[in-house]
C-alpha cells in the first residue's frame, strides 16, 4: 500500500525500485487529504495502473480529487472509521487541518502497529488516544516558529501554517513527545520538515531532549526533506 502520492509517477516509481519494490504491485493508495503535495501524482500513477488499484478516501476528500476516465475505483470511509486491505487492518482518524475531510491512518499487521500523522495544527485527544500501543510512529515537526516568524513566506501563508488548521510546530511536536508518546514505540520518525522554517538538526536536538532518556528505548529518525529515507523492516 501507499499512503499518499505527493510526488510524481516517475519519482514515486524510481523511489519504489531504490528499496526493490515494483510499482507495479502496489494493491491500494490511502489518501489522507486533497492538497497536492500529497495528491500530485495520483491521477497519472492511477492511468499507469489502468484504473486496476483502489484509492481509499474520506468521503469530503473524494470530491476534491481528480477523478475522470484515468482512474478507477475510489472506496470512500467516513472519517474514524476502520476496514482491511488484504492483511492489514486500517483505521482512520480525524486531524486538524484547513482541508475537506483530513485523516492520519494506523495500520496493524501481523503484531506492529505503524501510525501517519501529519498536517495536523495541534494534537488532539483523539490522536493521542489512535497512537496507543504503536510501534512506529511518523509525526510531523513541520516548523520553528522564530524561523517562520522571519521566514520568506507572505503574513497571510504564516498565519495559516500557526493556525490550530495549520501544521505542527517543533515545540507542539515535542510537547507530545515528552507527555504522551506511548512507551511501546520503538521507532519515532519526525517528518514534514520545512525546508524554509525548519533545520533536520534542531528538530532532532528538541527532540532528543523530549525524550528525556528514552533514547536507548526509542530510536529517533529525522526525515530530510526531499530525501528517501531508510526502510524500516520489523
């Protein structure tokens, strides 16, 4: 499965082939919302498949996508809810963020359970509650909000990346961290880094400070923008 197709079919499937997985057997793609950086390659990656994979999407996120005779079946849930896809058992959950119908997803298999949450302006309840007995964690530290402050982005881009619609700011991030990451996670990966408000190496810094010991229990991953990351095998 694929959660999102942010970048395009050629990235997407060159991506795929560097860990030696063929795009061709991808089986499903999870949306967890419409703006482009997480839908760009949706359509023509959908076109290449000939309509033959499923697109699992909120039932507000599938009236913005790009449907039309390129792509096949859309499968609409209602925020929150749960469903399989092959082996894997899905959930969904409402996040916090300027767009239609916006959901993180955990996926459990065979024991390990892996949690997506990003594009979210602030942590609520029911996050920490979806985050339980996880073994991976992605989480978004999207910005440093001195660098945003001072940052190149127009007043008006600012205020909605602050915004509780917004994304998550290193402080909210490593607040959670300290308070409420579950002590089964073993892999924490922090994602959705600025590459305009943010530096990988402050975020890992905070980070490592929130975990407050836990480090030999927890192994922290920065992902660096624009770059692949490792496979994380378990």
């Amino acid at each position: 499965m694929l959660v999102d197709a942010g970048l395009s079919r050629r990235e997407i499937t060159r991506r795929l082939a560097a860990i030696g997985e063929d795009v061709a057997n991808l089986t499903a793609i999870l949306i967890t919302h419409e703006h482009s950086d997480h839908t760009c390659g949706l359509a023509t990656l959908s076109k290449a498949r000939q309509g033959k994979m499923p697109v699992y999407s909120t039932h507000g996120t599938a009236r913005y996508l790009e449907w039309g005779a390129c792509l096949g079946t859309c499968e609409t849930f209602q925020a929150g809810c749960g469903f399989s896809i092959g082996d894997f058992d899905v959930t969904s959950f409402t996040i916090p963020h300027d767009a239609a119908d916006p959901v993180g997803f955990t996926l459990s298999a065979q024991g390990i359970k892996i949690a997506i949450a990003t594009d979210l302006g602030y942590v609520p309840d029911s996050l920490r509650f979806h985050l339980r007995n996880t073994d991976i964690v992605l989480l978004e530290a999207n910005h440093d909000l001195e660098m945003l402050r001072v940052g190149p982005y127009p007043w008006s881009v600012k205020q909605r990346v602050m915004s509780r619609r917004g994304h998550l700011s290193n402080e909210v991030a490593c607040a959670f961290i300290h308070d409420d990451l579950d002590s089964r996670v073993s892999t924490l990966i922090l994602g959705h880094i600025s590459e305009h408000n943010n530096h990988p190496e402050l975020v890992r810094n905070l980070a490592a400070r929130a975990l407050n010991g836990r480090t030999l229990l927890t192994r922290l991953v920065v992902a660096q923008p624009g770059e692949q990351s490792e496979v994380f095998c378990y």
